[in-house]
C-alpha cells in the first residue's frame, strides 16, 4: 500500500512538473492551469507613436506597459505609490527630491539612473504636446545626485505637479538609446522599464506586447498582450461576440445589454472624467456682450442634449469639470447644479441685443457625437434667432491650433482628471479655443494651480468655477461613463473608469485555460 | 424652290427617323427603361419634394427618436426624431443636384479639353493629355477628401471635387472621338469652304462625337452618386442638418443592429439611384451604337 501510494504522488509530481513546463504560455504560479498566451484587447484609435511622453487616450494602455513613471496614483484611494521611485520629500515649495529605485534596467538591457529622469524631463521642454504641462518644470536647475537621486526644480508652485509626475507625459525613456536613434524611431520603437516590451507594431492593424523578463516588478502574468484597432463600436462588440477579442474598450451604451448577454462576457461600467462642452471664443466680437453669451445658454436644453448625444450612456454635468474631479459642487443654476433653460428669455434676449440672425459657425471634430450634439445645439440657437451653420473638421490642419484661425464656436471634449489640467482650456497660454483674454480668470487659474492648502483649494476651485459658469464662454454638459467588454474568466482585471486607462494594471490580467 | 422644300423635308424626315430609330432602339432595352423609370421617380423627389413630404426636414422631435417604421412615420424616426422618409425625399434633391452639376462641370471641361486635344493633335494632344494623365492617377475620393478639407464642405466644394475628378475620363473619351471624327470627308469639305476650328469643333465634330459623351454622363452621375455619399459617410460631405443619403448612412450605422432601418432605406436608395444611372447608360450606348442598328 505504502508502495502504491508513493508511486501514486511520484506520478502526481511527475505530471505536474511535466504540466508546469507544458506549452509557451506557461503557467502561473499559484495554478496549475495553463495561461492563455495572449490577452487580446480591441480598442477604437490606433495612436500616432508610442513616446514616453502620452498625449492621446490611444497611447495611454500600450505605453502604461511599456513605460514606468516616477510614481503611481491610485484613482481610487487618491494616493501616491513608489513606481521608479521608492521616497520622494520636498525640499520647499520649489523643489522636490526623489530617491530612485536601484537595479532597474531598461526592456533592452541599459541600466535606469537619475540621468534617464533628467534627459526624460528635459525632452517635455520642447515637446510641443507637453509645455503647456510641463510649464512648471524648471530643467535648468534640476539636479542628479548621483545614480539614484535627482532633485527636481519648480518654475512657480504647482499643485498638480506630484500627480503630473505618475505618467502619461513624464514616462521615463532609456537616455542612451533615445539620443543613438533619435526620436522619431524611439516613438516606433519605444524602450522602457515597464512589465512589457513592444513586439511588432502592423501599422493599422495591431501592437503586439510581450513580457519584459528584466522588469523590477517581477513578471507580468500573461506572455503576450494584443492591442487590435476597430474604430467602429459596432465591430468592437462583433470581436466579443465572436471570441476574437477578450476584452473591447468603448462600447456604445446602446449595446451594453447585448454584450451582457453574451456567453462568458459581461459589461463594466462607470463614470469617467471625460466630458463635452460648448466653447465660444472669447476674442470674437460676436460674444462680447455678455447678454449674448446668456442667450445662447438659456437656449440648450442640456439634458435633452445630453441625453440624445449619448443616449443614456452620459449624465448631464452640474458644474464645469465633471462630478468625480476635487472640488466639483453643483455650480449651475445657483447652485443647483440644474443648467437654466430659458428660450423665451434666450428669445428675448437675442431681440434686446439686435442680434437676430447672427450667423454663428459651430466648429467640430468629425465623430459622431459631436455631430449629434451639434445639430441638436444648432437647432437650440437657430430657434431663439440665431443663424447656426455647422462647420466639420476633418484634418488636424483645420484645427485652429494648426490653422491660425480661430473658432467662433465649437464643441469639445475634455479627458484629464485633475483639476488643474482640466482648466488648462481657459488658461490664456493654452489659446485654442477658448481664446481667453480675461486676466481676472487667468489669475484665478495661476493662483489655483499653485495653493498647496487644500481647505483653501476647496474655496478657489468653487470661485472660479462659479465665475466660469458666469462668464458663459463654455456651456459643459455632459460627462460620459465608460463601458468595457470583458470576458467573465479574465483575472486580476481592475476595472477603472478613468478613460485615460493609466492605472489599469494590465501585467495582472490573466486567462487560466481549461 | 419646289426642290428646295423636298430637300429640307428630306433633312427633317432623316433627323426624325434618327431619332425615332434611337427610342425605338432604347425602348427594346428593358434594363434601360427600368433605369429610366427609377431616374424619372428620383427626379420628381428632387423637384418636388415639399409637395411630396413637407418642407420640414430638419426639425428634431428628440422625445421620439428611434421610431420604427409606422403609419405616421412611414420609414420611421432618425436618431434625433427627424422623419427618414422626408430627409430621404429631400436628400433625392441634395445628391442629385450635387452629382449633376458635379458631371457638368466635368462634362464641359472634359470635352473642351477632349475636343482641342483630339482636333489639334500633336504637341497640344500631347500637353493636355500628359496633365489629364496626372488627374487621372489621384484617386477620385482622396482627391474629393484632399479638396474639402483644403476648403471645407459645402454643396459648391463638393461640385468642384467631384467635377475635378471626372474630367480626365470625359476628355479621353471625347479626345478619341474627335480623332476619329476629324480626318472625315466632310470635315475636309467644311474646311474647303473656310470655316473656322471653332465652327468646325461645335458644328461638324462635337455633335458626331455626343453618343460616347451621353453614355459617359450617365455613368459618371453613377459614380458621383457613390462618391457623394462616400465622402459625406465619412463626415466630409454636405453640412448638417442638410440630408444627404451618404450621412444619412453614416448616422444610422452606430444603431444598425437595433435600427437598422435607419440605414436600410438611405443605402436602398443609393443602391437603386447607382443602378438606374448604370441601366441607363447600358441602354443609351446600346440605342447610340450605329453596330447595333439593324
């Protein structure tokens, strides 16, 4: 008996050592089970490079993978974690030093120092898509000491600063490797230190992952990591129903129902930071009386606006940054957060100013929620007097940015979770569209973004949202969720709202097969 | 004077009885007459499509989106409540105005280009040809998307890019036509008596040179159609809330798999507006075919 049952756990072992070397997924190793090789995401943009330095949600998930910041934040707890750095203390209000994580190596072998932060920031200096950011950053006066040590200087105070410094546009890239091969290839093929490393990039097609073995977390749980590019929602949702993708980013909310009805995928959804706004230029003569401004507020109905563009998959914002941002407060309608809807009043107005007819051209990006939105808004203003023609932008050329030429009127979307950054839009320096030439609200902005005392925080945020409700240049109002499409068998998969995908935490997705 | 009246009523039989050959040729190609008949209905929507559905296109009813198809809605409601049938009815008007003036706009330079080069052949043919050859390598769509998002979308932009693109087509082929019209007999005897390029081109050449022209024309409003639509599907075609078959398409392709009539009825008309446009051209080149006569 004594004999059978060590030739029975002789066999067990045998079997699951013969298991555990099985196949090229390998196997996790708190299971037995076999890993799916590759986690296949579909998502909607293919984005423009894979840079350390973030400017669109399509390169949020791949360089979340590829890269590591300084530090990480935790939407949900609203804490700073270590990531390349293990402590960080300020010096004063200007200067903040960081002790760095030691034996880190870049995906292609080069050692990560203090002059990879260094040469990393100082590249946001002349990177037109990160100044407006990185405007605080004083590159001059920042300092290494040593291999592990940098002390970072501050042009002026800058609140958001510890919070800019968990990513998206201060990745830290491999020095060496990026003054060899230049820029425009680093962005093709980027080199980082985080838990995967860029296998192939089929330009329209897909990006293709594969685990970095020298990354200092230890080992991400899934070998490969697939990122497809569908642009329509429609097909996103195909991908999931015919098994092709395990997870599909952007669902449309009308087909929510339907992805929950699928065998073996469920929906995850929640509210993000992403919102859309009416914008009015505010060099434009057109709207320089303010009783013109009011008109065109009272004339949009927001919720039905809100709730036409996205058909149940936004709410209607109360306030000009969206609900989950510190210091939102119901702001409209005296603080009732109920946007006032007035045509008559808008009507009467538009009489009283002599400004019936005026031909407004309403600016949008091609899409289809802006050009729903912009009919809807059309025939909002168009009913109390005014003359709305809708103007679409297709290439980044006619963008005002590009053009030179202002936009009268537009709608857009906003994407950041701070703050700050979400006010950046009516920041003179930012231009734009908004086009502020206010002083009072530009000092609103410098004062807010450099108080580090969160009580008094709490009043200027409420005073300048109030004074931007005021003013009318902007008329936000809607703020989207998020809704994924994911296998029900997919582990370790956080889901988060935050549009920008940044705290995902990919490395712990894993697919145990059968 | 006698001889002189049997001589015009001799001309005036043999003009009728060339037209007459011509419908009684067209009337035995069914295709044709179906194609006929399909342009014929798309024309009457265009010219009168306040009488047909009212002239309120455009006002959005968003309490009663999404409605399906129903007695009072006949194709139903659009994503903003708009009746489809009535945007479909006036989108008759919007692609068909666009694609016709696009195909005149085209049809004219192409034939003066076709004409000058054919006719004077040599250094000339071979200038204006060289650069119709370089017209015709960009391909018509991104040509039409380079063009609008240069100077924007309007009606007027998306003539000028969908005209631009067919030009090449029409002067090859009005080109081969005059070279084979111009060493004629009685071109020879036109210039005897010294007439001028001019009169020679419009009166003897251009007007024996027309039947491949016809037939070109109803093809290109084919291919105008779809272009239209195609640009306007992407979002570069004819400004809101203007309706357009194309963006009609385009806005109705988030909700196919729940509204799908919303896509159906525009893409069934862009279909059938395509294939009559074809049918017809089939049926004019088959009637203007001289090989075909007996």
């Amino acid at each position: 008996m004594k004999k059978f049952v060590s030739l029975l756990l002789v066999l067990v072992l045998a079997m699951g050592m013969l298991a555990a070397c099985g196949g090229e997924g390998g196997n996790d190793g708190n299971s037995n089970k076999a890993v799916k090789e590759r986690i296949i995401v579909v998502t909607e943009e293919e984005p423009a490079h894979l840079g350390p330095r973030t400017n669109s949600v399509a390169q949020g998930i791949p360089n979340r993978l590829i890269y590591s910041a300084l530090m990480d934040y935790d939407y949900d707890t609203a804490t700073f974690n270590p990531d390349l750095a293990t402590e960080w203390e300020w010096l004063d209000d200007l200067h903040l030093k960081f002790k760095l994580r030691e034996g880190v190596k870049f995906s292609n072998g080069e050692d990560f120092t203090a002059e990879d932060v260094l040469f990393s920031f100082a590249q946001t200096k002349t990177d037109s898509t990160a100044i407006s950011t990185m405007a605080w950053y004083d590159d001059v006066n920042s300092y290494a000491n040593g291999d592990y040590e940098v002390v970072l200087a501050f042009n002026y105070p800058y609140f958001p600063a510890m919070q800019v410094l968990c990513g998206g546009r201060t990745y830290i890239a491999d020095k060496t490797t990026y003054e060899k091969v230049g820029a425009d290839a680093y962005q093709r093929e980027p080199i980082g230190t985080g838990p995967y490393k860029l296998q192939s990039w089929t330009t329209g097609s897909n990006i293709v992952l594969e685990r970095n073995d020298t990354w200092y977390g230890g080992q991400a749980k899934t070998p490969e990591f697939e990122i497809r590019f569908v642009q329509e929602a429609n097909s996103r949702v195909i991908a999931l129903e015919t098994g092709e993708a395990d997870m599909a980013f952007y669902i449309n909310g009308n087909d929510a129902d339907r992805v929950d009805s699928f065998d073996g995928y469920h929906i995850e959804r929640g509210r993000a930071y992403k919102y859309y706004t009416v914008c009015l230029n505010m060099q434009n003569p057109k709207f320089a009386d303010r009783r013109v401004r009011e008109a065109l507020s009272l004339a949009i109905d927001l919720d039905a606006l809100t709730d036409a563009t996205f058909d149940g998959q936004a709410s209607v914002m109360t306030c000009p940054i969206p609900s989950k941002t510190e210091g939102a407060t119901p702001i409209y309608g005296g603080g009732t957060g109920k946007w006032e809807y007035d045509p008559d009043k808008a009507a009467a107005l538009v009489k009283e100013c002599g400004v019936e007819g005026m031909e407004i051209e309403l600016h949008i990006a091609s899409g289809g929620e802006f050009k729903t939105a912009a009919e809807i808004v059309q025939q909002f203003w168009n009913k109390v007097g005014f003359n709305v023609h809708i103007e679409t932008s297709k290439l980044a050329a006619r963008e005002p940015a590009a053009s030179g030429k202002p936009w009268e009127a537009s709608i857009r979307s906003g994407n950041a979770s701070e703050v700050t950054s979400i006010l950046i839009i009516y920041d003179s320096a930012f231009g734009s569209r908004i086009g502020n030439n206010d002083d009072k609200l530009d000092k609103m902005l410098d004062d807010l973004e450099q108080c580090y005392d969160l009580e008094k925080r709490k009043t200027m945020i409420k005073e300048t949202l109030q004074y931007i409700y005021d003013i009318r240049y902007t008329m936000p109002f809607a703020e989207v969720d998020t809704i994924f499409g994911i296998r029900d068998d997919i582990e370790g998969c956080k889901f988060s709202p935050s549009i920008s995908l940044w705290n995902l935490e990919a490395y712990n997705w894993v697919i145990y097969e059968d | 004077m006698s001889k002189e009246m049997s001589t015009a009523d001799a001309i005036s039989m043999k003009k009728k009885s060339q037209f007459g050959d011509f419908v009684r040729r067209f009337k035995k190609n069914k295709g044709g007459i179906v194609g006929l008949l399909i342009i014929v209905m798309f024309l009457i929507c265009a010219l009168f499509p306040a009488q047909l559905v009212g002239e309120d296109y455009y006002s959005q009813d968003l309490s009663n989106r999404y409605c399906h198809p129903n007695a009072e809605h006949i194709f139903g409601t659009d994503e903003l409540g708009r009746d489809v049938l009535t945007r479909m009815v006036w989108g008759a008007r919007t692609s068909l105005e666009i694609s016709l003036s696009a195909v005149a706009v085209s049809c004219i330079l192409g034939t003066i280009v076709g004409c000058i080069a054919g006719f004077y052949g040599g250094v000339t043919d071979n200038i204006l040809m060289r650069i119709m050859d370089v017209l015709m390598a960009i391909p018509s769509t991104l040509l039409g998307i380079s063009i609008v998002a240069a100077f924007g979308s309007s009606i007027y932009v998306l003539i000028f890019a969908m005209g631009i693109s067919s030009i090449a087509g029409f002067s090859r082929i009005c080109r081969s036509s005059v070279i084979t019209i111009r060493d004629q007999e009685y071109i020879e005897a036109a210039r005897a008596t010294g007439a001028s390029d001019f009169r020679i081109i419009t009166k003897y050449v251009l007007p024996n040179a027309l039947a491949p022209i016809i037939v070109q024309i109803s093809m290109s409003i084919a291919a105008s159609i779809l272009s239209i639509s195609g640009l306007s599907f992407i979002g570069l075609g004819v400004p809101a809330p203007t309706p357009e078959w194309g963006s009609m398409l385009s806005n109705g392709r988030q909700v196919i798999r729940d509204h799908a009539y919303i896509v159906i009825f525009p893409g069934v008309a862009i279909m059938l507006a395509v294939f009559a446009f074809n049918l017809l051209g089939d049926g004019l080149r088959d009637a203007l075919d001289p090989r075909l006569k007996s």
